[in-house]
C-alpha cells in the first residue's frame, strides 16, 4: 500500500521562484524513504512543504489516501497519522522534559499511546533522559533535544514519521540506539521519509533513496 504518493510537487518561499519543482515520490507502508542531497538543495523545503510549512506549494501530495495538497500545518499536525521532526525548535523548552512527553500522549488518538509511553522510558535511547525528566527542556544539549523530540513523536504514534536530519548531534552509541528504534518502527508497518546527511545511515537504512533532484535509487 502507498502510504505516500507525491506527483509533479513544487514548494518555495515566493510562487514565482520556487526551491524545489517537479518531484515526484512513492512510499510504501512499512518503508523507510530516505532523502539526500546536498547542503541548500531543498532537502528541508521539500518536507516543509509536503508539511504545508512554505508559503507556496503546488502538484499533489496524497498521505493515508488522502490528498493534503490544500491543507494548512495546522490540518496536517493534528491530522494524527502523520508526525514530524524539524531540524531546529523540536521541543517546548518552557516545560519539563515529562512535560514535554505527557504532551504527546495527551494529543495522541492512538489507542497505544500509553504503551509507547512506557516503551519510550524503558528504551535504551531515552536512558540519559531520565535524570531530566523534572527538569526544564531548556538546560537539555542538542542531541538531549533531539532523543525528546523524536520520543515525543513515538509516544504519539502517527501512521508517517517525517525526521530532518535526525542524527544530528547524536554520538555513534545514539545513532547506533536510533537506527534500533527506527527498525522497530519500520516492523510495526510505520512508514518513515528520513532526510539525511550521514549517507552510511541512510544506505543501511533505507528501502529506497531519493535525490531531492529527482534521481531514485533502489536498494536491493
């Protein structure tokens, strides 16, 4: 089944000049999509748009069947099936670190959410976390962040996770934690878009590659 099917998808800041123009993606439930490119190639606008987060998009984006094209962010967030991971501003830094996870299990309509719940505190990726959790996200270090943000999006268990440089700021224990993590997902039929610069991450994870230009890639 196609949990994400994108035709002839343009987005940019102004409707005359757009970042990226005529791609065109298909990504099976249970998959991992993985999207290179390099730096300022539009890796983040592509995701940004799909998201409804560019001022201007166009072609047709459909999630879960459904065509988001016209959707604003706000439509799509609270959507439920579909959850994402910015590269910057990931979590609330005005709240705990409980907070923040407890926020998510509070919007999530997954009837799971409270299993996630105790996965995410149980989990070897969240193990240097749980000396923060009264604390504020704020005093939290950017891989810190990172390892909240992603378990927030766990615990509300959408259908689509979409991560933007995920592994940034992560040391090779966290990575090699995160790539468990994302298998597990990957087994419980979640579908994932993964836009990375770490190419041995994405060539060991992926199911397919996309060059935000356009050139696909198979993995065998």
């Amino acid at each position: 089944m196609e949990m994400i099917k994108i035709k002839d998808f343009s987005a940019g800041y102004f409707k005359n000049t757009p970042i990226i123009g005529g791609v065109s993606m298909d990504v099976q439930q249970g998959t991992i999509a993985g999207i290179k490119g390099k730096n300022g190639s539009g890796k983040s606008t592509l995701v940004k748009g799909i998201l409804g987060l560019t001022p201007y998009k166009s072609g047709t984006v459909l999630m879960n069947n459904v065509n988001i094209i016209d959707w604003d962010c706000y439509k799509i967030g609270f959507s439920g099936f579909v959850g994402y991971l910015p590269q910057r501003n990931r979590i609330f830094t005005n709240l705990t670190t409980i907070d923040n996870l407890n926020l998510s299990l509070h919007y999530s309509e997954s009837k799971y959410k409270n299993e996630k719940f105790k996965f995410v505190l149980s989990s070897n990726f969240f193990s240097n976390l749980k000396e923060y959790l009264n604390h504020s996200a704020s005093v939290l270090s950017g891989g810190q962040s990172l390892i909240l943000a992603l378990s927030c999006l766990i615990i509300y268990d959408p259908l689509i996770f979409i991560l933007d440089e995920p592994s940034d700021g992560l040391d090779n224990k966290k990575i090699q934690d995160f790539i468990s993590i994302l298998k597990i997902l990957r087994e419980e039929n979640k579908t994932i878009v993964l836009v990375e610069q770490n190419q041995e991450l994405l060539s060991n994870l992926s199911n397919i590659i996309y060059d935000v230009r356009g050139i696909t890639k198979y993995n065998l």
